[in-house]
C-alpha cells in the first residue's frame, strides 16, 4: 500500500553511521639497495666444508666465551694466569704445530744425515742389489704404494691451487660487493629527507578527514544522535503506523460484512419463500378425505409427512443476525484525521535531527579548523628543529671520501694479490717438481725395467727413472721443511681465526662478548650508546643494532634515536586532545521542538477504541456461517416422499405428493446447490467469515493495545525533549573520540614508519656481513684451503721419500750384483765385481 511504500522510503533514508575505517597513508617511498649479502661458493664449498670439519676435529671445545671476556679485559695479561684453560683450548692447534715445528726441525737434519749415510755406502747408497725370491713382488707394491702416494699428494696440491686460485678471483666480488655497499649509503643518505618530507606531509590525510568528518557533522554526529533515539522512537511510531493500519483494515472488515450479510440474506430468503410454498402445498394435499381414516395405512402415511413438514426450513438464518452499519459509521468518522500522515509528520521531524546538529554545532567546526591550522605548523616546525639535511650532506661527501680513498687502495690491493699468488704459486711449483721426478721416475722405470736383465746390465731408461725418483727424494728434503714452515704458520693463524672470529659471528657469540658490560670501557656497560649519546646505561647492544638492521628496521629505532630526537614527546596528542576537549564542551543540541504524534492524533487513537466493534455479536455470526443450507437434505426429503407416495393407492393425493417431492428437487439443484457452490455466495462466506474472524481479533483488548501505543510515544516524546542530553553527550564523545583518533593514527603511523621504513639501515648490517664474507669467506676460506691442501701434500712427502728410496734400488743399473758359483758350496753366493 501506498503509506508503507511511504514508510519504507522515509526508513531507507535515515542516516546510518559505519565505523570510520583507518586511514590510508600509503607507502613510504624509499629506494632499493643493491647489495646481497650471502656468498656461494659453488664447486669449491666441498673443500671449505672438509676444511671446516678438519678444524672441528683439531679444535672440538666451544667458543670459551668467558675466557675471551677476561682477557679482553684484562688487555691480554689474564692469559698468564688463565694459561692452563688457554692451553686447554688451544691444545689441538698447539699439538699439530708442535709436530709441525717438529717436522720442520727435523727434516733437514734428517735429510743431511740421510745424505752422509749414503755418501758411506749405507742407507742404501752402496750400489749393490741382492738377488730376492721376491724380488718382483717387492717392485710392484712399492710401486702401486708410491703412485698412490703421489696421486694424494696431486690432489693436495691442486687443492691449494684452486684456493689460490678462488681467492685471486674474488677480487673482482670483491669490488663489486664494496661498491654496491658504498651505494646502498649513498641511496640511504639521499632518501631519507625525501622520506621525512612524506611523514610531514601525509598529515594533510588526516587533516583532510577530519575536514571531511567536521563538514558531514550531521550525519556522523547527528546521524549518531538519530541512531540512539532511534531506538525508542521507531518502535513507538511504528505502533502509532500499525494501529492506523488496524484502523484501516477494521473499516474495510466492516465494509465486507455489510455486503456479504446482504448477498446471504437475499439468497436464503429467496429458498425459504419456496420452501414454505411446497410445505404449505403438502399441507394442504395432506387434508384429503383419505388421510381423515385414522385406522387406514393411508392415514399413518398422511400422518408420518405431516410430522417431517417443519424439517423443510433453511438452516442457516441470516437475517436475524445484528447489523454493523452503527460501527461502521463511527471507524469511518475516526478515519476522517489521516493518523498515518500525521506519524509521517512526526518522522519527518525526527529524521532532521542531523540538520538540527550541524546548525547547532557550526561554531564549534570552525574552532576545530583552527586547532587543525595550529597542529599543522607545529608539526612542520618540528623538522626544523634538527639539521638532519645538513648532517646526511656531511654524511654524504665522507662516503664519496671513503670510496675514493677506496678505489685509491685497489691497485695496491691487486699488487699485494699478485706477489700473494707468486708465492703461493711457488710453493705449489716446488711440490709439482717432486710430483715431476716421481711421475717421470715411474714411467721411466716401469716401461725401462726389464726383469730378464740384471741389476748390473739393467738399461738406460730403467736407470734413469730410479735417478729421477732420487732426485724427487732430495727435492723432498730441500723443500719439505719449508712448505711445513708455511703450512704451520698459516695453518695456526687461519685455523684460529676461522674458530675464535668467523665461527662465533655465524654464531652471533662474537656479539655477545662486545655487548659485554664494562667490556671497552671499564665505567660504560655498553659502549655504544656510550659513544654516541654519553649515556651507556642505555640498552643498546651490538647484536641488537645488527638483528634491527639484519631485519631492515630504521635507524630511528636501531639506534634508539629518540635519545636525541623524541618523536612522541614532541607529536603529544595529549596537548590536542585537551584543546578539542575544550571545543566540544560547547556542544548543546535542543531537540524540543520534534514532536512525534500531535494531540489529535492521539485522541484519533482514543476514538478508536469507541466505535463499538467489540460489542458485535460474533458468536452469532460464526454460529450461523457453519450451519448447512438447510434443516434437511431435500433429495433425500424428495426420495422418502416418492417412497410413502408408492404405498398410497392411485388418486389425486399421489399425485399431489410427488408433484411437491419433484419441486423439492427443482428447488435443491437451482437454489441450494447454487447457494452452496456458486462463487458469488462461497466468497460471501469466506469474505465474512474472514471478517467476523479480523474483527474479533482487533476487538480483544482493543483499549489495552492503544494504552501501549500511546504509552510508547509519550516515553519516546519525553526522552526527545527531556532526557536526550545523555545521549547528547555520549555520542559527542564518540565523535570527538574519532576525531581524536585522526590524529592518534597519524602519530602512531609516523612512529611506526621512524621504527621501520624511514631511513632502514640494512646497508649497516650489510657492510658487517660483507666484512664477514670478505675476512672469512673470502680470504680465510681460501687460506685454509690452501694450506690444507698443501699440508696434506707436505706430509705425504715422508712416505713419497720412503717408497722412492725402496724403489730406485729396483730401476737403477748397479755396480755389483749376487752371482750363483757351482763349485763352490751349494747354497753360497759370491759378490762378483
């Protein structure tokens, strides 16, 4: 219907207020930094892994964290006291040294005495071979025993020359990692006040919404305002709407009793007049002399119809049921005030409560613009306070010093690198000399023997490969002792690096002995905040400013800025908060003048209740809709007549009672039959049944239902114009609260943008780990490796020297040799010269 479309419109349109969602001040612009700081060292990682657990091996104890701690703090003179746990951790480097000095030591000498030896004809210098059984067997074991030997002392020293190698080749990373950490400083300086600029400006977003929120006060404020009312006032003017609609619906159940009763009545009062003709006809056959013989069977037949005459009336008797005109005139004088338009009226007034409090609230929106103004300068004027412009410049120009400087030292480096190589070639030469004597002693000797021949007549080329194999044994003595030299050296400074630097740093140990309290300064616990802000209580660690910058955080946060610049003491929003307080202290709403429902549209409601509807008498009304047509069933009237019609003798009377059971007939299926299933009178019914029914319903405590209505609005009607100051004041606070919370959201937003995203010091953490990979990846990974390899080279040499000796015995050409003499004593072999 037209008035609840009306309705339903007037309730779309109301204000609805949505939770402000927060506030979007984008991404801070920031650059991309080039460096990665993670190595791979491809192929070449097997030998630093076997390396690595070579050093395990040698040195198993953990990092002695509290033992580095004293001795750091002592500047090394609590080695001599705690020597005992000193040794006890170095006691695997100090025994492969100690035999490593022993070697070097002794080798020479070893070598020089060997020399003499064999100088008198010992030691296997006299050139004389005794003739063996096994002589052959001997051969191919120190031959297999020396070729293996020298295979392990190839791959030791192709070792060595692939961590040359790697090490001369990093230069060029090297290079590339320095200069890209050299950039990420100079991208860091350069978007830093870019970045501060962002922060400063990204307050106009929240002084744009509370701009937005003060010009659209009614609908936020007031649509607030409206919402809570709401509550008590819509189910109020809903009732109000329900009831007019009740009104409505009573006049038109009214309506349709009137008229169904009529068409009902006219239709039963038609079959009743001819009902009463066929009794009066039946009556008046019934008075034939026949039926005068009362011990006749015609006279009992006579009587038995005349008995059943009274059945032959209509059942259901509209016409005596009370008529509703009197209601329906006094719900139609009620209807003449159109309460439903007056409930419009009342909405309508409750509905421009937002315009109401944007018309009351205009003077506070503009002392609000002002603090807004105000808020706006002080924080531009913040980033004055500091030179940071002037700092990142200085900042700058030292790096471009520092990469000069830089670039400057490179060619020095390459220098270094290459003298570097040159040694580290010229040991490996020295043990690719011995490999060369000993290969070429075995392939001269191997394809040179010629086992038919003997020791004194062997040829030239078995010969030459046992001299070879010689001269491979007195390079051995020459250079074993300095490769063992370099080996030692560099094996207990590289290996005690790896285990006492790089180690702990994967680790982060090392982190924890320089975060040791009173470590660097005796008076400081920690010394970076001790040099950097004089205060080294603060709680600022070496592992905490890597682990910040590791994870890309600010600077302002790593380094606990806000001992120099305190951002929250200086964006305070308790100040703000206090001068908005201030501001929305002179918010007055006067809601008085909304009336919801006028004095006549409650006596509309009181005049309901005394149109009378419930003094109808509706028991009577639903007693007659379920009685039948008629008293009796006409067909079955019709038959029983047929029936005592055929016992009566042929006559006038016989004919006279069928006649009237046909007419009962003609009168059951044109006028009962039509009553009972034609739709004009089946609707009549329904219509009135339906409508007995409505009024009945409404009727039942009519007085009680308009006491509750009225009721209603005078409560919602009193917390308008009395009580809605609390709820004023209440959803006053929440907006103001939003407002406020603007402001908290930039703040916090600015806080969280210093800790995490403006000035990110990843390039800080990356020079570290670059250190890192440049000291240990770099340099002590390939040191290592190098003299690993040519340890384990150097070390192979002693059974190299063996097995040659034992072997050149079987390729050289000898001076005299074991002769078999027949004559002489069987068994017995003379020298022959």
């Amino acid at each position: 219907m037209l008035w609840r479309a009306a309705f339903a419109l007037a309730l779309l349109l109301l204000p609805h207020t949505e939770p402000r969602t927060p506030l979007d001040f984008g991404l801070v612009p920031g650059g991309v930094y080039d460096t990665v700081a993670h190595y791979e060292p491809g192929p070449i990682g097997l030998l630093f892994n076997m390396v690595h657990a070579f050093l395990h091996v040698v040195q198993p104890n953990p990092f002695p964290e509290d033992l580095v701690i004293r001795v750091a703090k002592d500047k090394f003179g609590a080695i001599k006291s705690e020597y005992q746990k000193v040794i006890y951790y170095e006691i695997g480097f100090v025994v492969c040294a100690a035999l490593g000095l022993l070697f070097v030591v002794l080798l020479p000498l070893v070598g020089l005495l060997f020399c003499m030896c064999r100088c008198c004809d010992n030691c296997g210098g006299e050139m004389h071979q005794r003739q063996r059984k096994n002589a052959d067997c001997q051969r191919g074991l120190l031959t297999t025993l020396l070729l293996t030997t020298t295979f392990i002392i190839t791959a030791g020293v192709l070792c060595a020359y692939a961590a040359n190698q790697h090490l001369s080749s990093q230069l060029k990373t090297m290079r590339r990692l320095v200069n890209n950490n050299l950039r990420d400083l100079h991208t860091f300086a350069n978007d830093t006040p870019a970045q501060i600029d962002y922060l400063i400006n990204q307050y106009d977003t929240a002084k744009d919404q509370v701009l937005c929120d003060l010009d659209n006060v009614g609908v936020l404020l007031g649509g607030r305002i409206h919402e809570e009312l709401g509550k008590e006032v819509r189910p109020a003017l809903d009732g109000v709407l329900n009831m007019a609609g009740v009104m409505r619906d009573t006049k038109e159940a009214l309506e349709n009793v009137s008229v169904t009763l009529e068409t009902l009545q006219e239709g039963t009062g038609k079959l009743q007049f001819n009902l009463s003709v066929v009794r009066a006809g039946l009556s008046n056959a019934l008075s034939d002399p026949a039926c005068a013989d009362t011990h006749s069977p015609t006279a009992q037949i006579c009587r038995s119809i005349r008995s059943s005459l009274a059945q032959l009336e209509i059942s259901a008797n509209y016409s005596g049921l009370p008529d509703v005109t009197d209601q329906l005139n006094k719900v139609n004088e009620v209807l003449k005030t159109d309460l439903s338009l007056t409930v419009q009226r009342g909405l309508l007034a409750f509905n421009d409560t937002p315009t109401m409090v944007t018309d009351q609230t205009r003077n506070v929106a503009e002392g609000v613009r002002g603090i807004l103004d105000g808020i706006g300068s002080n924080i531009t004027s913040f980033s004055r306070l500091f030179p940071i412009q002037s700092s990142l410049n200085n900042f700058t120009v030292f790096i471009s010093h520092t990469h000069s400087r830089i670039e400057d030292i490179y060619p020095e480096i390459d220098q270094i690198d290459f003298y570097r190589w040159i040694c580290c070639i010229t040991l490996c030469c020295m043990v690719v000399l011995i490999l060369s004597f000993n290969f070429l002693g075995l392939l001269c000797g191997i394809l040179g023997f010629d086992r038919h021949a003997s020791p004194t007549t062997r040829g030239c080329v078995s010969n030459t490969g046992g001299n070879l194999l010689m001269a491979g044994v007195g390079f051995s003595f020459l250079f074993s002792w300095v490769l063992m030299g370099v080996v030692t050296a560099t094996f207990v400074v590289g290996g005690n690096l790896e285990k006492l630097v790089c180690e702990p740093f994967n680790s982060r140990q090392l982190f924890k002995v320089l975060d040791t309290p009173h470590l660097v300064n005796p008076t400081w616990r920690n010394f970076i905040p001790g040099y950097l802000y004089n205060d080294p209580d603060m709680d600022l660690t070496v592992e905490n400013v890597y682990s910040n910058c590791k994870e890309n955080r600010g600077i302002y946060s790593a380094l606990h800025l806000d001992k120099v610049f305190n951002i929250s003491a200086l964006l305070n929003t308790s100040v703000y908060t206090k001068d908005m307080a201030q501001k929305f202290e002179g918010v007055k709403v006067d809601l008085r003048s909304i009336i919801l429902l006028d004095s006549e549209g409650k006596e509309n409601l009181i005049s309901f209740t005394e149109t009378g509807i419930g003094e109808i008498n509706f028991a009577a009304y639903l007693e007659e809709l379920n009685k039948g047509v008629t008293r009796v069933d006409l067909l079955s009237f019709a038959s029983n007549l047929d029936t005592q019609a055929e016992q009566l003798s042929k006559g006038s009377l016989q004919t006279s009672i069928k006649g009237h059971a046909n007419t009962l007939r003609q009168i059951y299926s044109h006028q009962v039959v039509s009553i009972q299933q034609s739709m004009k009178y089946v609707r009549a019914r329904n219509t009135l049944n339906q409508s007995i029914r409505f009024l009945e319903r409404t009727s039942s405590d009519l007085s009680n239902k308009v006491s509750e209505v009225l009721t209603a609005v005078n409560a919602a009607q009193y917390l308008i114009s009395q009580n809605a100051t609390f709820i004023v004041n209440q959803e006053t606070e929440k907006y103001k609260q939003t407002i406020i919370g603007y402001f908290k959201q930039y703040i916090d937003w600015v806080k969280t943008s210093l800790e995490m995203e403006v000035a990110t010091c990843k390039p800080l953490s990356n020079i570290m780990d670059t250190a890192e990979i440049l000291a240990c990846s770099f340099l002590l990974d390939s040191m290592n490796t190098f003299w690993f390899g040519l340890g384990c080279s150097t070390l192979f040499l002693l059974p190299s020297i063996i097995l040659s000796v034992r072997l050149a015995k079987f390729y050289r050409r000898m001076d005299t040799e074991d002769v078999y003499d027949d004559s002489s004593v069987s068994g017995t072999w003379h020298f022959t010269l």
